[in-house]
C-alpha cells in the first residue's frame, strides 16, 4: 500500500485532570497558495465552505472530563471537529457524529456518499479569531498552548503565516 499523502496527526494535552487528544490528518501545502481564502484565490477551502478541519477522515478531538472551550461548556466525550473560515475569523463546530469521510458518510459498497450538516448538528460552535503567525508551516498542524495547568489555546496553523486560535 502507498503512504497517505496527507499522513495522520495527533495533539495532546492533560489540562489539571482532563486529558484532550485531537486526531487529524495533516494536508501539505503542495504548491498550493492558502488553505482558506477566496474562490477566485484557488484556496483549498473557500471562506463560508465547512471544513473537515485536516484532510481524509474528519477529524476528532476527544475530551475525558467536562471543559470549557471559549467560555462555553462541552462534556466529555468524542466529537468531530469542523472548521468554517472566514477571513478574521472562523466557526469551529464540535459535532457528535463520528465515523465521517469529510462532512458525511461513505458507503462503499453502495459508492454513495450522504452529507450531514455537521454545522447543524453540533453541540457547541465558538467563533475564534484568525491571527498572523511569523511560523511557516507547510503542512496543516493542529497543537496546543498551555495557558495554565487548567487552559489551553487550541491552535489551527495553516499554510503560510496564518493561524486560527480556540480557547480552551
């Protein structure tokens, strides 16, 4: 079998006692200007357009104890995690549905692909700020930020200089 081209990629944190693990695949750049921008631009994800947050398989961040994320709750458990960018800032979406191919299921034995609107269906949506980062990156990175022992900054860093911020 081939190597992925977007090979996988996990963050972890243990913030006070809450364990935090997101598992994603982590898209290159490949020539390819910006993840997020305009149509016109040619960007991989056009601003407005939801987003599996990394490549192949929806990504997942699973929590082990009740947190807050931007000042609101989310409880424990796994939820996919998708990302609707704008240029200032984006909409991350915590969805309880699990098992996608991107924002839907795949049926391969039928060859239909059934999209689900995981924005609707999220159980939390908090808006984060998009902000400069002097880091290159060339392939999609998810990390995280120690604040303190119980806070985190969720950090999306896309091609290029940018990155989007998530309090944790």
């Amino acid at each position: 079998p081939s190597r992925r081209p977007s090979p996988m990629g996990m963050a972890r944190i243990t913030l006070d006692d809450t364990y935090v693990r997101v598992v994603y695949s982590r898209p290159y750049q490949r020539g390819r200007d910006n993840i997020f921008g305009t149509e016109e631009s040619g960007a991989l994800v056009p601003y407005g357009q939801v987003w599996r947050t990394g490549a192949n398989e929806a990504s997942e961040i699973t929590v082990t104890g009740d947190v807050l994320v931007a000042g609101e709750p989310l409880a424990a458990g796994t939820y996919s995690l998708f990302t609707t960018p704008g240029p200032d800032e984006c909409a991350i979406h915590f969805s309880p549905e699990l098992g996608l191919s991107g924002a839907g299921y795949f049926d391969p034995e039928a060859g239909e692909f059934t999209p689900v609107d995981v924005a609707a269906s999220a159980v939390l949506t908090v808006i984060a700020p998009a902000q400069a980062s002097e880091e290159m990156v060339d392939q999609f990175t998810i990390s995280f930020e120690r604040v303190d022992e119980t806070t985190a900054d969720l950090v999306l860093a896309s091609w290029g200089r940018s990155r989007g911020l998530a309090s944790e």
